[in-house]
C-alpha cells in the first residue's frame, strides 16, 4: 500500500488540523459523532475521514453535521448487516 501521508492522526493531529482543543475531539469520539479506532486506552482517527470530512464541506459550500452524518453512516451499516 503506497500512500503520500499518514494513514491515520492522532486525536492531537486532528485538534490541531481543526484547530480545535483536543478535548472537543475526544467528546465527539465518545458521543460516537467521530469516526475513530479505539486502541486499548487510545484513540487513532483515519486520515480519509478527515479528508472526506474536508472535501464534503468544500463541495457543499456550507456547514456538514459531522454528528448527522456519522449518525447516517451508522444506519446504513447497520441496514446492510441485517
């Protein structure tokens, strides 16, 4: 697998990309309006979510609920196991 930069950011790196506090970062984890992969006591988030997060609020032109759309992606898993 080639790729130009990290699969995935750290919690801090994604404050710091959002220029947010990390703590907001962590509360959207824990409320599951984040997408992350729990490590043992850490939390990881993969860099194409940032991306696609980034690219959907481009193409917009407006503000995304990342908590709505998280919410939706979760249906639609959920949906497909069944």
């Amino acid at each position: 697998m080639t790729t130009n930069g990290p699969i995935f950011y750290t919690v801090a790196e994604v404050a710091e990309i959002l220029r947010v506090d990390a703590a907001t970062v962590y509360r959207s984890i824990r409320a599951d309006a984040f997408p992350a992969v729990r490590i043992r006591s850490r939390y990881v988030i993969p860099a194409g979510a940032v991306i696609e997060m980034a690219e959907e609020a481009a193409r917009s032109g407006g503000c995304i609920d990342l908590a709505r759309r998280t919410q939706s992606a979760r249906h639609h898993r959920a949906d497909h196991q069944r």
